[in-house]
C-alpha cells in the first residue's frame, strides 16, 4: 500500500535524521574537547554538518521516485 | 513592515545607545555601540542595496522591454511596480502609418483624376460656349462649311450631287447662301446660348430639301418671267425688223421709180403712169413708214419691260437664273443691235431717197422753169410746135435764131450762175452731208460702242459663271472626296464591329448550346438512377423479407440463450455487491464459473468473462464498504502530499504542503458538477467531489475523479486505486455482459 510507504519513508528520515545528528554532535564534542580547547564551534559544525546530511538524504529519499537511476536508463 | 519595525528598533536602539553614558561601558559601548553601528550600519547598507537594485532594474526595464517582460513574467507584482514606475509597456508602431500613407495616396490621385476630367469638361463647356459667340457676320461661310461638314458627316450615304452644270445645283448653293444669310440674322439670338451640334439628318434633309423647293419655284417664275418677257420682246422686235425691211424696200422702191421717173425719156402717158405708180409708192412708202415706227416703238417699249424684268431677276441673286438672265440679255443685246441695224438701213434708205427726192424736185423745178421760158418766148410755138414744119418764114426764122441765141447767151448766163450756185449748192450739200455723215457716224460710234460695252458685259458675265461653275465643282470634287473617306472609315469600323458581336453571339450560342447538352445529360442520368434506385429497393425488400422470415428462427434461440446468460450475470452482480462483513474480499470464481457455462457459443461474452481479472476470481474483489474506509484514510494522506509533484519535491515544498493541508479548509463533500472546469482540478476539491460521489455509490465517477490527482498525491492513491480499478472492471463486466 502506497499510503503506507510516505509514512515509512518518513519514519527513515527522522531515524536517520537523529542518529546522524547524535553522531555529529558527538564527533563534535569529541574534536572539541579533544582538539580544539572546548569551543562551540566543533560542536555547531558537527551538529550541524550531521543535520545537513540528515535533511540531504530525507530529501533525496523522497524524491527517489522521481528521479532516474542509472539502473533504470541502462534498462 | 518588518523594515519599518527594524527601523524603528534601529533608531530606538541607537538613541538608547546615545543616551549612555559613554565612559563607563566603554567596552560594551564599544562593542553595542559597535554592534549598534555596525547593525545599523549593516541595515542601511541592505536598505541602500535593496533600493539600488530595485531602481537599477526599473531603469534597466524601461531601457530593455525583453528585460522587463523577464521580470514581469517570474517576478509577482512586478508588473504592478513596473506599470506604476514606467507607464504600460510600449507597443510596436509597426506598419500602420505606411498604410495610412498608402490609403492617402490613391484618393489623392483619384481626386486628381476627376479633377482633370473636371477640367476637361469645363474647359470644353466654355469652348463650345465661345465658339458661336465670335465673329457673327462672318459666320455664314463658317456656318456654311461647319453645316456642310455636319451634313456630309450626318448623313450617312453621300447622294451624289446633282453634276449637271445646272440651274438646280447652283439654285442649292445659292439659296443655301441665301438661306444661311437670312439664318444669320436670326441665329444671332440663339446662339450664345446653345453650343453648336450636329443638325439631325432628318431636318438637313428637310430643310434642303425645302430650300431646293423654294428655289426651284423661284426660278421656275423668273424663267416663266423672263421667256414671257423675251418671247413678247423677240415677236415685238421681229415686228419691227419686218416693218423696218418694209419700209426699206418701199423706200428704196420708192427711190428707184423717182430715179427712173425722172432720168426716163418717155412717153407722156407712160409718165403719168409713172408719176402715179410714184405716188402710190410714195404713199406706201409714208405707210411703211409709220407702221415701221410704230413697231419700232413697241419694240422698245418691250426691250424695257425685258430690261426691267432682266434687272429685277438680276436683283433676286439666284444663281440659277443667271445664265437665263444671261442668256435674255444676250437676246436682248441681238435684238437691239438687229433694230439698230435696221433703223440705220432705214435712215440710210431715207437720206438717200431725200437726196434722190431734193434732186428731183430740182430737176422738175428746172425743168418747169424753162418750160415757162419756152412757153413765154414762143408762145405760139408751144400751141402747135411739132406741126410747124412747113411754114417757117425767114423772118420767124431770123427771130427764131434771134431767139435761140438771146435764149443760149441766157442759158449761158444761167449756167455759169448755176454753175457757181451749184457750186454753192455742192458745197452746203456737202456740209450738210458731212454733218448728216458725222451725225450719223456718232450714232453709228455710239450705238456700236454700246454694243460692245455689253457684249463685254456680256462676256464678263459669262466669265464669271463659268468660274464660278468651275469652283463649285472642284468644292464638290474636294466634299465627294471627304464624304468617300469617310464611308471607308465607316464601313471599316462597321466591319470590325461585326466581326466582334458574330465573335460574341457565336460564343454565347456555344455556351447556351453547351448548357442544355448538359442538363439533357443530367436528366436523363437522374432517369437511369431513380429507375435503378427503384429497382434495388424492392430487391432488397424482398431480400429483407426473406431474411426476416430466417432470422426470426435463430432470434428465437438467441433470445433464450441470452436470457441465460443474463441470469448468470445477475448472480455475478449480486454476489459483487453484497459483501460479507468479515471478509473484506469476495471471490467470484463460482459466479464467473456460471457465466462462463453460460455463454459457451458466444465469443464475445466468452471473451468477457476472460478478460475479469484473475485477482478477483480468486481473491475476490474488494466491497463498497471496505472501499470507502480506505478512501478516507488516503484522503488525508493525499491533502498532506498535494504540492509535491515532479519538479517540486524538496523538503521545504513537503513542509510546505504539510502547512497548507493544515490550513486549508474544503468541503468534506462536493457535488462535482457535469463538466470539470480547470480551477476544479485542485486536489482538495477532487478529493471533496469523490467522497461525495462514493457517498452516493457512483464508484465509477469516483475513481474517474481520484484519477485526475496528479503528482505525488495521484502515486500515493494509485494503489488503492488498482483495486478500484479491479472493482469498477468487474462492476463493468456484468453490465457489459447484460
């Protein structure tokens, strides 16, 4: 069922979403503390650059239906 | 707003910041004030930027209309600023004006075409008006010749005129002349105010032939005039001539028997026969005489009158009579010439009988004289002179010689006398000769002198009419040429002429022939048609009747079978449409089973019942209800995803749409109207006009309505429609098959 798959999809994307986020912000805190004397920045940028690569791929999921994959033009 | 709000929070900030005191915060001064500064400075640079940009594509947009239509297409409300900044846009002037000078130039020229011939009409108005205005008095011959012309030209075939050298023909030209000066006189009036045209050919001929009418009378009087006048003056000059010659020769008869009378030696009874005849001549002679006078005077008197009437005829100016007027004056010269002649012979005659009678008187008186002297010297003698022969004495002898010479000394005397007398005699017999002779001389001159002077007249006259004859008939020659060209002309354009309307009759014969060919074609096609249409109907009627006749047999197996085959679809049918509670599906094996047995013959129902798909025989198809339930939970599901479509399927548009179905507010259920505008093909409403549709049961209206979903919405329903699709197919089915 179609109407199930929007929700799945959306179900990844937050999944993804969270863990890309937590594993930014980790690394963050992780290059912060270790490298980089306790600044904000580390931390921001992980956080950040983690949530850009969450929404990237949400993005690029939903859209996946309307996208041509090289797969399918080799077909 | 937000600028007027920013603005607003910048200027309060800046005046807080003012109003602290510098020195204590000097650090945070200089940081706020910094940050004040740098925000506000940061502002009025965005302002500033924003402006510029806006202003810099305003200018750029009026310069570049491309630009401007760029920005009015993918920029909302630009088009507003725009209109209001620059005006509408421009249009392209295009071609317009050239056609406008183009229309403008052929009535231009149209009016000048009409102008010219405008012109050309008035200027020829006023010509025609100013010709006859001109020059009246020398109008006839101008008149004349232009009448002439017009006649030539006006009547079509040019009589030849009458050649013959006579009266008739210069009679026409000279009561034309006349009749054209007395026009003149009065077509002084009418013509200023009518142009000169053509005389119609039927008042030409009518008026020249009224002319020749009054000429020919005219001259017909005056000839009758002149022959009368001649014919009474010719018998009365014969007359005279007779009565002249008469008394010539009485005269000179006269003379003759005086001559002989006198100079005759004889006897006495003889003489006084003679003497007698004498007289009697000399009686006839008298007579003669007068009766010559009298004659002679008639004569002269009808030599006036035909003077007169010659003179008076002359006065008339008709050609035609001159040449009588010549010919009675030439009558009239002989005549009188004839008389003169006479009248001088008489004179003549008479002179000379006067002198012969004055001779003879003379003669008698001598004769007398010395008869007297005789008689008185010898009166004796006398009485018995013959016989006295015998008695002579010498004494009467002596004094007969005595006698006889006294008697010749006498004669003697006498004839020296009479000789000078005679010589007297002679010498005034002479003068009076010479003078009679001069007298006679000078009449003679003068008479003759007149007789030339007339015959010179004469002469000239008849000069004249012949000239004037020869240039009439030149002037003929020089018309009866013109009159031949142009019937040359004529008969040329005649020719043509006719050539051209054969040309167009014989076209118009062949088109009309070519017609009513045609149309006797197509009758007697529509003949041959409506015959063989007639013939196959009732052919095919016949036809038809048999089969009827076959076809009623096999309709009957049909119907059965038929109504087998609807029985089994109605058992499909019902089994479709009630729908058991628990089982969401139900399988139409039994039913499509039945069908099949049904229709064993029949291909097409065959056909049909293959064609139900095989999903729904053995799991069955979905019911009404179970439909519906599904519906309603996708619904909202498509009014979450209806912006997202192929070209919009970012995050943000999925936020978007997320925010819009949240918002958005439709009627739960719509009746969708009999044809579906553009505006109606929004999701919400379609989603609204299908839940009315499957509210009412039409599952068909509504699956066609959910298929105009498009995008992400249409892929999320599309499966759920694929078992709608399944339903309304074998929903279909047993209606097809019924």
């Amino acid at each position: 069922m179609s109407e199930k798959e929007l929700g799945k999809k959306w179900d990844r994307c937050l999944a993804d979403g969270a863990i890309k986020l937590g594993t930014g912000l980790g690394l963050g805190i992780v290059f912060s503390v270790l490298f980089f004397k306790r600044h904000t920045w580390p931390i921001s940028l992980g956080s950040g650059a983690g949530l850009g690569m969450a929404y990237a791929n949400c993005q690029n999921n939903l859209r996946s239906h309307y996208m041509l994959h090289r797969g399918d033009k080799e077909q | 707003m937000l600028r007027a709000c920013l603005r607003g929070a910048n200027a309060t900030a800046r005046k807080n910041y003012r109003r602290i005191p510098l020195t204590s915060l000097q650090q945070c001064r200089h940081y706020t004030a910094g940050e004040s500064s740098s925000a506000s400075k940061v502002v009025v640079a965005g302002l500033l930027t924003v402006s510029g940009g806006i202003g810099g594509t305003i200018l750029y947009a009026k310069w570049d209309h491309k630009f401007r239509a760029a920005v009015e297409k993918n920029v909302p409300y630009s088009d507003w600023l725009l209109g209001l900044a620059l005006g509408p846009p421009a249009q392209d002037p295009g071609l317009p004006i050239k056609k406008r000078v183009e229309l403008a130039q052929p009535p231009s020229m149209i009016e000048k075409q009409v102008k010219k011939s405008a012109k050309k009409e008035g200027a020829e108005g006023p010509v025609k008006d100013s010709s006859p205005v001109p020059s009246k008095p020398a109008q006839s011959i101008e008149e004349a010749s232009a009448e002439a012309t017009h006649i030539i030209s006006a009547i079509s075939e040019v009589p030849s005129v009458p050649a013959p050298c006579d009266t008739e023909a210069a009679a026409v030209k000279e009561e034309c002349k006349e009749c054209h000066e007395h026009k003149e006189a009065t077509a002084v009036h009418p013509a200023p105010t009518e142009p000169m045209k053509e005389r119609p050919v039927e008042e030409v001929a009518a008026r020249l032939a009224q002319q020749e009418q009054e000429e020919q009378d005219i001259s017909a009087s005056v000839s009758a005039s002149l022959e009368d006048s001649l014919a009474s003056s010719a018998k009365a000059t014969l007359q005279a001539i007779g009565a002249q010659e008469a008394a010539l020769q009485a005269i000179i008869q006269h003379t003759d028997k005086l001559k002989e009378a006198m100079e005759a030696e004889v006897l006495p009874e003889e003489k006084s026969n003679q003497w007698k005849d004498l007289e009697a001549a000399l009686a006839d002679r008298t007579t003669a005489l007068n009766d010559a006078r009298a004659a002679l005077s008639k004569a002269n008197e009808s030599l006036d009158s035909l003077r007169s009437v010659i003179d008076k005829s002359k006065g008339l100016k008709i050609s035609s009579v001159r040449p009588l007027v010549l010919a009675a004056e030439e009558n009239l010269h002989n005549m009188v010439v004839d008389l003169d002649k006479m009248v001088m012979k008489v004179q003549s005659a008479e002179s000379e009988a006067k002198i012969v009678s004055q001779y003879s008187e003379l003669v008698n008186e001598a004769k007398r004289q010395f008869q007297r002297e005789v008689s008185s010297l010898t009166p004796e003698i006398q009485a018995n002179w013959k016989g006295l022969t015998g008695k002579l004495s010498t004494d009467d002898l002596n004094a007969l010689i005595a006698h006889a010479h006294r008697r010749i000394d006498q004669l003697n005397r006498e004839l020296a006398e009479q000789k000078v007398r005679e010589k007297i005699h002679v010498d005034a017999a002479l003068e009076q000769q010479k003078l009679e002779d001069q007298k006679a001389l000078d009449n003679a001159v003068n008479t003759v002198l007149q007789h030339v002077k007339e015959e010179a007249r004469l002469e000239q006259e008849r000069k004249l009419a012949e000239l004037r004859e020869v240039m009439e008939a030149e002037m003929r020659t020089q018309l009866r040429r013109q009159a031949a060209a142009h019937t040359d002309h004529v008969q040329d354009v005649l020719k043509v002429q006719e050539h051209e309307l054969k040309a167009e009759a014989e076209q118009v014969l062949s088109s009309k022939m070519l017609e009513q060919e045609t149309r006797y074609r197509q009758l007697t096609q529509e003949q041959l048609d409506n015959f063989t249409l007639d013939m196959n109907t009732a052919y095919a009627r016949l036809k038809g009747v048999e089969e009827a006749i076959d076809s009623h047999v096999v309709a009957e197996e049909e119907a059965r079978k038929a109504h087998q085959l609807w029985l089994s679809v109605e058992a499909l049918s019902y089994s479709l449409k009630t729908a058991e509670a628990d089982v969401p599906t139900v399988p139409l094996e039994n039913a499509a089973q039945a069908v099949r047995d049904s229709c064993r013959d029949n291909d097409f129902a065959l056909a049909l019942a293959a064609a139900l798909p095989e999903k729904s025989l053995q799991r069955g198809v979905y019911s009404e209800a179970s439909l519906r339930a599904r519906f309603n939970s996708l619904r909202s599901l498509a009014r979450r995803v209806a912006l997202i479509d192929e070209s919009r399927n970012s995050l943000y548009q999925y936020f978007l749409s997320y925010l819009q179905a949240a918002l958005l507010f439709e009627k739960s259920q719509e009746a969708p109207p009999s044809q579906l505008s553009s505006e109606d093909l929004d999701p919400f409403k379609l989603l609204s006009y299908a839940s009315y549709c499957l509210e009412h049961g039409d599952l068909e209206l509504a699956a066609k309505l959910v298929n105009q979903l498009r995008g992400e919405a249409r892929r999320v329903v599309q499966e759920n429609d694929g078992e709608g699709a399944r339903r309304t197919r074998s929903n279909g089915e047993p209606e097809v098959l019924t």
